[in-house]
C-alpha cells in the first residue's frame, strides 16, 4: 500500500470504500441516510485505516454545508505498536455553533485542539478518520464533501521542486486596522478572507473570524476551523504539511496558499526566533498568505501578504526563501476554487433598516418591520469576544473589495442600539453599519445622506 502524508477523500469512489452507518451517498457528499419524511437524526460513517509515513502529528480537515440546525464532528486515532488508540474528536463544527475543540490525553496519544500527537514519543504509520453527522430536523441535514488527513513524516525528505517565478493576485489585509477587540490575533482568519476572496468572495476578516472562533481554547487560530470556514462558503480547502514543492505546485496549478511562519525582524532575536529580512514585528504561529515567486539578482524571494503589516497597503512584502524556509512549520491552507452547488448554507447577510430614536445620531436595527435590539453583551469581552459593530463611509472610492474600505468600530448602547459619532452624522456620503454575531451572521444596513 502506498505510504504517504497526506490523504483526501472526497468523491463518490472514494467515500463508497468506508462503512456506513446510517448515512449515504448523494451527488458524491457524504449525507444522513433517507427516511421516511425526511432523514435519519444522526449517522456515523468511517474511514478505511489509511497508511501514512512515520509520523507523531497529524491534522484533519472537513469540508460541508451544516444548515442551522445541523453539524458535524470529525475524529480520528492511530495505530501505536499494533493498538489502535481511542477516538478523539477534533470538535463539533458548525458556523451556527459554539464551536469547542478538545484537549484530552489517552495511554497512545493526545489531542489539543486541532492537532493529534502520538504520546510517550512513539510513532505510528497508520490513522482512522470517522464523522458523525446530526440533524435536529428530519427535513433537513448536513452534506460532507471531503474529509482529509496529513501527517507530519518524521524522516521528512523535503523536495525543493523546480524554480516557479509567478505572481498571483490576492487581496491584501491588514490584520491591525480590522475589530480592535480581536485584530491582533486574528491572522489565520483575515488569511482565508484573502484567499477566497481572491475567487470573487467579498467576506470581512471578521466574518471569517467569528465564525471559526474556538471556544474550546478560546482563540481564533484553530487550522481546522479555519480551513472549514472556507469550506462552508462553498470552497475546497484543507490543511496540510508540505514543502517547497507542494507550494511552488499550488502556486504553478494558480492557487495562494496560507503558511503558518514564526520570524522576528530584530538580529538581536534570531538566538529564539528565525530572522526573516522585512518582516514588519515579531511573531510565533502567524498565518500569511503566499502570493508567489520571484528572483532578484541571483537570490529568490516568496511574495506574501503578510496581515501583521500595519495596513492593508503595506501587507504586500517579499520575504528570502531561505530565511522565510527557516520561519516556516510546514503547515499550509490550501484554498482551490468554490465547488459547484456547494456554499449553500454559508452564513446569511441580512438587509436591515435603521431607525432614528429621539437622540440625534442614534439609531436601532429593524428587521422586516420590527425592532432588532442587540444585546448588551453582543461584542463580548476581549478575553472572549463574540461580536462587531461597524460603519464605513463612502467617499467615492472603488474598492477592490469591501473589507479595503475604511471601517469604524462601534459599540452597543444601553438601547440596543448604537451611537454613529459626528463625522458620520455631517458627511455628505452614505453609512453603511455592519453587526456580526458570533455565528458569522451579518445584518447590514444604510443610513444616507
């Protein structure tokens, strides 16, 4: 049997060689099994053992469509010295969920959050994937399209692959001029926002990021949940440890790939951290988005959008292959083209009116004729956020997308509103107020002058 570290099952054949337990196959996605009216409530399907190269990491990735109502929870185990381990579950996903990953130790291996690590320093060469499936509604039930699995090889003969010299077009974010409340830490977020927005999306950072939130250790930065926020708009992602080959490949094929980096741009530094040349701070476990290649002058550069810059304009850099080789933990996202009929329960964005009370500049949502207060604790705190309050103003500009506008963050009144400050009260163009909940849902309305 072939040995390798990554595996991707997506596909009528590859799906139909598991086990089915009350689930099915339609249309190639992995569903709840028909019933009468409707479907079964829950399901399980499992993997085939899949052989891997010797390893002690490993992570997962899942791509589906979850309505409200429905989700999913994939888990995984390994075989150490010819037992396998207990299941352990990388977390119940879903957009509309409190979504928690898990921290848990058995005899053969561990998890936390989203990578599974092999315990007491042994190693294995083979893993199990299985995915329950629920539904609250017979009528209706999640689709799953692809379920993946890489390994990080312990004996890893990393291949350089041949010289690819190309440019690829990525919107460029900065990271520290998105919510104040979660911008420092939202890197692997604002890093999926540019990679599907390259295809036409038109997400917010902060879309992305309420709706891959981890409650289970309270951050934004889970690889899983990022590559299945994705997933839920309709794209095909997943994440995996590759090397230079696997990236030039993606680049070649058209595709940006995010790269998780830890760098410093202070010499003094380069002792605990690798020195990368242009780097705009210091960083540990830092999601960028890889854009391309270049030479100059007999040297080869990556072309990033790193969202550490200090704004969106400054997020373009070039960074020395070798140095950037040395930052990087060979973890990649990799983001392909939305799948056709898939994206369909990503979620919603909601037309709102706005309501002027009697205080001069304040205002209340309304959705559908009635009134849409927001709870007091809808931003959260910053120890767990759970929301954002923002306006743009138009200033007849045109933007490449929406999140290079200029955003103003806000925060609830004791009404259930929210207070616009003077300079959207006076200014000739159009407000446009965004409110994102923990759930990625966005009400967008529109105050003109």
């Amino acid at each position: 049997m072939e040995q390798k570290n990554l595996y991707l099952i997506e596909g009528a054949e590859a799906f139909s060689k598991g086990e089915f337990e009350n689930t099915a196959l339609e249309n190639g996605c992995l569903v709840l099994e028909p019933s009468s009216g409707g479907r079964v409530y829950n399901g399980c399907y499992t993997t085939k053992p899949l052989q891997m190269v010797a390893f002690q990491q490993m992570v997962v990735s899942w791509n589906c469509d979850t309505p409200v109502g429905t989700s999913v929870e994939i888990q995984g185990r390994v075989l150490v010295d010819g037992q396998w381990s207990k299941w352990m579950s990388f977390g119940r996903w879903s957009p509309f969920l409190c979504r928690k990953s898990q921290k848990e130790e058995g005899a053969l291996a561990k998890i936390d959050a989203d990578v599974l690590t092999v315990a007491n320093g042994k190693s294995s060469k083979n893993v199990q994937l299985r995915v329950y499936l629920y539904t609250d509604c017979v009528e209706i039930g999640p689709q799953v399209r692809l379920l993946g699995v890489s390994v990080l090889p312990l004996d890893w003969k990393r291949q350089e692959g041949r010289q690819i010299l190309r440019e690829l077009y990525l919107p460029a974010y900065s990271q520290l001029n998105r919510n104040p409340m979660i911008g420092h830490s939202i890197s692997s977020p604002v890093t999926i926002s540019m990679l599907i927005n390259r295809w036409g999306e038109d997400v917010l950072p902060e879309e992305v990021a309420h709706l891959c939130y981890d409650h289970g250790y309270n951050g934004f930065n889970n690889w899983s949940f990022a590559v299945a926020a994705a997933g839920c708009f309709g794209y095909r992602a997943y994440v995996a440890y590759l090397d230079l080959q696997g990236l030039r490949q993606q680049i070649y094929d058209g595709y940006g790939v995010g790269v998780c980096v830890s760098y410093t741009n202070d010499e003094e530094q380069k002792e605990t951290l690798p020195y990368l040349e242009g780097a705009p701070t210091t960083a540990e476990n830092h999601l960028i988005a890889l854009r391309g290649f270049s030479m100059e002058k007999d040297r080869e550069y990556v072309l990033v959008n790193d969202c550490y810059a200090a704004n969106d304009n400054m997020a373009p850099r070039k960074y020395p292959l070798d140095q950037f080789l040395r930052a990087w933990n060979g973890v990649a996202y990799v983001v392909h083209r939305k799948q056709k009929g898939a994206g369909f329960a990503a979620p919603q964005r909601i037309g709102a009116r706005l309501r002027a009370t009697e205080k001069i500049g304040e205002y209340i949502f309304e959705v559908k004729g009635k009134e849409y207060l927001l709870p007091q604790d809808f931003l959260g705190t910053a120890e767990n956020p759970s929301g954002t309050l923002a306006f743009t103003i138009q200033n007849n500009i045109a933007y490449a997308t929406t999140a290079h506008k200029e955003f103003r963050y806000m925060k609830v009144n004791e009404q259930g509103g929210f207070q616009l400050p003077s300079t959207a009260m006076e200014s000739q163009g159009r407000v446009t107020i965004y409110a994102i909940d923990d759930k990625g849902k966005m009400m967008i309305a529109e105050r003109k002058s």
